[in-house]
C-alpha cells in the first residue's frame, strides 16, 4: 500500500527540474514526471475520498449501534462490519 510518505518521495525524486540534464541529453523526461504526478494526485484524492467514506460509514454504525435490538439496525452494522467499520470489543 502506498503511504503519504512514499508520495512525498516520488514527488521530490521526479521533480521535472532535477531532470534537465537528462532532457538535454534527448530523454524522455516531461512525460514521465507529468504521469507521476498525476498518479501522485490521483492516489491523494482517493485517499481523500476513502476517509470520507470510513467517515459516513462510521456514522451509520453509530446510529445502528444505539437501535441494536431493531432488524434495520442490525443490517446496517453487517454492512459496517463488511466495510471495514467496527466498534470497539473492549467497550
């Protein structure tokens, strides 16, 4: 999985302005860093609207945890589970 981290690393080592000696040499070099960054950017906001998600999900696990005992409920919490969003067992 990618990390925060790893997309500052690639955003620093395929800056288009370290590779102006290999674009004078006749390499390819503003394609590369162009599809980079857009990768960069493209990962960023689908980590952004990942949380989100996590977010709007974990909210509906709250609602459902207070109305357990209802059919609704317990549905809702089976789609939270499957999501990824549970509570915590020590609680």
């Amino acid at each position: 999985m990618i990390t925060k981290d790893d997309i500052a690393t690639y955003r620093a080592n395929y800056n288009l302005d370290d590779f102006g000696v290999a674009g004078s040499l006749g390499f390819p070099t503003k394609g590369a860093c162009a599809a980079i960054n857009a990768l960069c950017d493209a990962y960023e906001e689908i980590e952004k609207q990942r949380d989100e998600l996590l977010e709007a999900l974990e909210n509906c696990r709250l609602l459902a945890a207070r109305h357990r005992k209802e059919d609704w409920a317990l549905l809702i919490l089976g789609f939270c589970a499957e999501g990824g969003v549970v509570g915590s067992i020590t609680r």
